[in-house]
C-alpha cells in the first residue's frame, strides 16, 4: 500500500510494529488541516516523537505535504533502520532521525535546535504501562513481545496477531504518563513549538490529561475523534498561542437563531447597540470585523441562574447592615520560626537557565533562637496572561430575517446554547416592555 498509493518503500522488520497505514494518515491530514485553518502554508517543521522503525508519520508528511521532520527514536535498532527507511526514499534532506534517551520527550530536542521554529509535534504513545503489557503480551525472541490469541476471562481474540518490540508496546505510566510528560516539556517550552499533538488510544486517559491541560498557565487545547473502520482514536491538540485555531467548526454546522422583536428588527444600529450592552454585561469580550458581525468570546458562565444570583446579592446585602456581636479574637499557638517566600514569572524555561522557571528552598538554623529553623523559598511559575476561552461563536444581526445568528467557532457548543437561550429571554422581555 505504501509503495502502490503513496510511491515510499520502507523496510518492516519482522519483529517492529507493522503500522495501519489509513489510521497514520488520517493523523497527517487532521494536522494538515489544522494548518490551513490557521493560514501556515510554508516553513512547515514537525517533530515525530517514537517515530519507530518505519518512520510512518515523517514519510508521509514530508512526501505527501512536503513537511519537514526531525523524528525521534529510543530504541537503537528502530532508529537505524528508520534512518534506512529515510534515505532509501530520498528525503535525507527533509528528515532528521535523531536517537535519543527513552526518559526524553521534546525538550532536549527543541533545545538543540535552537535556530529552528518547530511548527508541532506529534506522536502515537503505546497503549500499555510496563506491568500491564507483561499480561498481554507473550515475550520472543530478542526485545520483540507478541499479543495472546485469547484471555477466556475478558473478551474474544484480537482479530490479528501483533508483534512489536517492547518500547514500541508499553512505556512507564503508559499513554497518560508518557503524554503527561510531554505537557510538562511544553510548559517550559511554551510559543517554541506552534502547537502540540498526541494520539490517544484509550477515551478514559483524556480526562486525566485534560486536567493536567486545564492546569497549565496559557494553554488552551481541544479533543478531536479520528475514525477509521472499527477503530476510534482520539487527538489531543493544545497550544500556548491564544489566537491558534485548534479545531474546525463542521460546515454543515447550522447557526442559533436569535428571534428579534419588531421594535428593534427595523434599526441595526440600535440593534448592535442592545447586543453589545447584553455581551458587556456577561463579560463576554467581541471584536467587530469589516462586515458588521461581532467575534465573541467567553471566558466563564456568566449567565446561569443569574435570578438566584440577584437573591444572593440582595440577601448579603441585607447581612451587612446588620451589626454583628463582639466575638472573642481566637488564640493562635505561635512558633518562632521565620518563612519568606519570593514569587516571580519566569520565561518558560527551565531551571538550567538564571531567567527559567527555578524552586530553590534554603533553611537556615536561626540565630535568635535555639532549634529553630529560618526557611526562604523562592519559586518562578508562568503565570496565566489568558484566561481559558469556554466559547468563542460569531454574531450575525439579520434584520431582513428579523433574527440575530449565533454562529459556534469552537469550545463548548452546551455554552452556546445556554447564551442563545439567556439572549431569547433578555430580548422577548425588551419585546414586552
């Protein structure tokens, strides 16, 4: 196949993971996509982490949208043959297989290429941690591992037989570990890499790692389904670039429909004018484009039950002109020791570097007291610029159609919805009054 549909001749060893050339392609096209909904056609770089034997992803992307890689490898033997796989199809030029330590992710790599932009990584982590491929795997011959043909105590066999070397199997922490410690790295990395991918193999691994992603100052990130035949994977994308697109809107996608009462259908500029004061009192930030429409966006919710809010405020209110009693100042147990804690924004960089992200704690014996300790600590953290975009959709005033459009860019379409539904209800009471 890869020979016939694509013109590449690669070398499989017969104890390296055999790769399912339509799954690996759809994860080229997804990142193809991506590129072009983000308007980067040129200069393209990739990073293919684990390229494996066959060096899959980096052939494909460099022969079929002329990318170019450096892919990255653990394993001795798969990278010598990966570096066959390349020069035998004459992208020497284009591809860089590099060994590296199994502990290392992406940041020694970018590091090292410090003259270069990295447009984004990928890679496709194995399923399995260390423990449990030892329970699904049988061990052969040399480093290669093979699954059982069946389990009588979970499920029927895997309809074919695969066989692989250990690395290429499982990894410590498995698909979350591994992806986890590819996060970190992008953390101290940050704008060095345009955006950041990874294949994930099981759904019940997003959660964790989406977590970890909500965790991290400036990221924002998206979940997208490849599907192919039977099989469902799933892509995590995130990048520290608040104007990066990391997903695309369906075309078929239709727009909410605002229904605009007749006191305002017949003046867009007071129309705009109503919409603008409703946005600003959700706190939704928007942009007007050339054309009229308002591009929104939504940090948090803003809108639920703001009935039972408007209770709230009038109920602490009432609380706080009340005069409270006296009450006893409570005792604290004091000790004499001394804390003195520093905190700073770093650059994104590591702690090697005097302007990186450090933690440095001292304890020193206390000179006024006996068996007493002075401690300092000093920690630089990035620290979040922007907040996490909970939805972003385009506002179309149609005052032929006597409507205003919600049109979803990308985040949570529930959120969307729960706007359109707040917005019905501002405009039929402007309707009443």
């Amino acid at each position: 196949m890869l020979h016939n549909d694509f013109g590449l001749d690669v070398e499989l060893p017969s104890d390296c993971l055999v790769p399912r050339v339509p799954q690996r392609l759809n994860y080229v096209l997804f990142i193809d996509d991506l590129l072009t909904l983000n308007g980067i056609e040129q200069d393209i770089l990739g990073i293919d982490i684990g390229t494996g034997a066959s060096c899959i992803y980096a052939l494909l992307g460099a022969k079929q949208c002329g990318w170019r890689f450096v892919a990255t490898e653990s394993d001795e033997f798969a990278a010598q043959v990966a570096l066959k796989n390349v020069c035998n199809n004459g992208l020497g030029d284009v591809i860089k297989v590099i060994k590296v330590r199994e502990d290392r992710v992406i940041k020694d790599i970018v590091r090292s290429h410090g003259n270069e932009h990295f447009t984004f990584c990928m890679c496709n982590p194995p399923f399995y941690e260390e423990e449990e491929a030892e329970t699904k795997f049988v061990r052969l011959e040399g480093n290669a591992m093979e699954n059982k043909c069946y389990d009588v105590t979970r499920r029927a066999a895997p309809r074919s037989a695969t066989i692989g070397r250990r690395n290429e199997l499982s990894v410590s922490g498995g698909e979350v570990g591994f992806v986890g410690r590819l996060i970190e790295d992008s953390l101290m990395l940050q704008n060095s890499v345009k955006f950041y991918t990874s294949m994930v193999g099981k759904k019940t691994s997003l959660n964790e790692l989406t977590k970890k992603l909500k965790d991290c100052a400036n990221a924002h990130y998206a979940v997208s389904t490849l599907s192919q035949g039977r099989t469902q994977r799933w892509v995590l994308t995130w990048s520290f670039d608040p104007n990066f697109k990391l997903s695309v809107a369906p075309s078929d996608s239709a727009p909410l429909k605002v229904p605009l009462p007749s006191a305002l259908s017949w003046w867009p500029n007071e129309c705009h004018s109503q919409f603008k004061k409703m946005l600003s009192f959700l706190e939704i930030t928007y942009e007007e484009n050339e054309v009229g429409d308002l591009i929104c966006e939504a940090t948090r919710n803003t809108w639920s039950q703001q009935r039972q809010k408007r209770r709230a405020e009038r109920s602490l209110m009432n609380m706080e002109t009340q005069v409270e009693p006296e009450r006893k100042r409570a005792r604290y147990e004091r000790k004499d020791e001394g804390v003195t804690v520093s905190m700073g924004v770093g650059d994104g960089r590591d702690s090697l570097s005097n302007d990186g992200n450090f933690n440095a704690c001292t304890s020193l014996l206390s000179k006024g007291s006996l068996g007493r300790w002075d401690v300092a600590v000093q920690a630089y953290l990035p620290s979040s610029v922007y907040d996490q975009s909970l939805v972003r959709f385009r506002v179309t005033i149609c005052c032929a159609e006597k409507c205003v459009e919600l049109r979803w860019i990308d985040g949570s379409r529930h959120a969307l919805h729960q706007i359109s539904q707040y917005l019905k209800n501002q405009l039929a009471s402007f309707s009443r009054a």
